[in-house]
C-alpha cells in the first residue's frame, strides 16, 4: 500500500482528494437471509488509465 502511495505521488505530484479501496464485491442478507453479492454498486466497472 506504501509503494502504491509513493508510484502515486511521485506521478501525480498531489494526490486526489478522495480515494476509495475496494475490497470486493458488496454482499448482504437482508432478502430472506440469503447471501446475494454484489447487490449494491455498480454492475461492471471499466478502468481506463492513460498516461
């Protein structure tokens, strides 16, 4: 996580003011106690990086 933080800061010269860690998929039990995940967010989640 340390070196992600450092390849960040030394490209972007600041870094982003909010900056979000994804674990995994969401998973919840709420409908009849069943585990469903992915049932929050998005379906699919493109990463585009240019540079």
């Amino acid at each position: 996580m340390e070196d992600g933080w450092d390849l960040a800061r030394a490209e972007l010269g600041q870094l982003p003011r909010a900056v979000n860690f994804i674990s995994g998929p969401s998973r919840t039990a709420d409908i009849e106690q069943t585990i469903v995940l992915g049932a929050h967010g998005p379906y699919r989640v493109h990463i585009v990086i240019a540079g």
